[in-house]
C-alpha cells in the first residue's frame, strides 16, 4: 500500500513503515516489549524484505527463538536484548562512538547503545565499568575518550559519570540514565534529575533506560562529524575606505 509519504505494509495489528530508509537513513526499528512472537516474526519479515536489514530491541527469549527460527542468520544480543538480521549492511561512517558505562549493572543499557550504534554503521569503542567511585580507572581510557566524535554515557544510582565526562572531552555527551539503584534511586528518576542538573556544558539527557534513544542520537552526530563541510559562501569584497578630501 502506498501513501504520499512512502510505502507500507499493512497487517492488520501494525502498520509497518517501509519508506523509513529512504527519509530518515535508518530502517524502522521494532519495540518487541509488548507484542507477541508471531507480531515481531511478521513486522521483521517485512522491514526486513525491504530494507535488507532490521533490528527488534527488548526481546523476550520467546521473540528470540522464534526471529531464529524463522531467520538462522539471526544475531542475538543477549545482554542487549536486541535481536539483528542483516543482509544487507548500512553504509561504514568513519570516526567513532564511545558508549561508557558506569557499571556492569548498567550494562544491558549500555549493550542496547552499542548494539544499536553499529547496527546504524558506525564502529564503537566501549569502556566499561568506569564509575565515579573510581574516577582513576575512566582516567586511563581518556585518550581514547577524547578521540570520540560523540560518546553516549550510561549510569545509574546519582548519574554522575556524564558531567565528568563533559568536563574532560570538547565533543558531544549524550547521557543515559539507568534504573539502577536503590530505593530512593526511584527506578531511575533520581539519575535522570542528576544528569538533567548537570554542570557539564554539551550534555544532553535522553530517557530512562532508553539506550537505543542514546545510540540513534549519537549515530546522526557521528554522520554529520563524517561529513565534509560545505566550502564556506563567497563573501563580497571589502570596500577600501575613501581617503577624505581636504575641502
């Protein structure tokens, strides 16, 4: 079926953006939480039949089996939670991604970032487990932090790792808070506040949890930081002042 802004696919539970590639660079993503293993089986098939690639985040080890089932050439990312199929890989973008994690407990968010990122075509460099409680060990990775072109920065409990990062790198911080944490950590409420407070100039604050959020953000900065810049507008020539005449 077509519309005036592209093609779809119509299913009856879900109608499933086929033209999402063309206008945005990037293929519809499917959110598995909530839908059945038959729902992604079907969405994935049609994204995938047109676009040569998808990607289902939050699986379910039931979506898992099934999406292997149906497509052996399936990628399962565990920890992640995300499930690739790629016939046909996206475009290589040049530089970098830095996805840094707080802890190992942050690291399924972290993993769904990463995953994500390279889905979209850009390499990745992790560094994890470098909390602030023991700041030394994110210092000895700084050069390659500071190579990054954007780095996405995952912390749970008072999310602070995002504002010490900004204080140390000149390029973007796109911070992703966690649910993780103890009681008055509020599911993650408390380390979005910490990063939305945040002293750190370049920070910008996506959902909880919300790692592919962070990724998709980063990936259209790491393409624009890829791209050439245009040569500058031709100015118009300066006007010499007139020498003023001795009336």
């Amino acid at each position: 079926m077509s519309n005036t802004l592209g093609d779809e696919a119509e299913l009856g539970f879900a109608t499933v953006d086929l033209d999402r590639l063309r206008r945005t660079g990037a293929p519809e993503v499917v959110y598995g939480e909530g839908k059945t293993p038959a729902q992604v089986v079907a969405i994935a098939e049609q994204i995938l039949s047109a676009n040569g690639r998808v990607l289902i985040t939050r699986v379910r080890p039931e979506h898992s089996r099934a999406l292997k089932r149906r497509f052996p050439s399936a990628q399962i990312h565990r920890t992640a939670r995300c499930v690739t199929i790629v016939r046909q890989p996206a475009p290589e973008h040049a530089g970098y991604v830095a996805v840094v994690c707080a802890g190992t407990s942050d690291l399924p968010v972290a993993e769904e970032a990463a995953v994500t990122a390279t889905f979209l075509g850009h390499r990745v460099e992790r560094i994890t487990d470098v909390g602030v409680a023991g700041l030394h060990r994110l210092l000895r990775r700084i050069d390659l932090l500071r190579a990054a072109n954007v780095s996405i920065v995952v912390a749970g409990m008072e999310g602070a790792l995002p504002s010490v990062v900004a204080g140390l790198v000149s390029r973007p911080v796109i911070a992703v808070p966690t649910s993780v944490g103890y009681g008055a950590n509020f599911g993650g409420l408390a380390a979005l506040l910490g990063m939305l407070n945040s002293c750190g100039s370049g920070v910008t604050v996506v959902n909880i949890d919300n790692g592919f959020g962070g990724a998709f953000a980063a990936a259209q900065i790491n393409a624009l930081a890829g791209t050439a810049n245009p040569a500058p507008a031709p100015t118009a020539p300066r006007r010499r002042p007139q020498a003023m005449r001795k009336t």
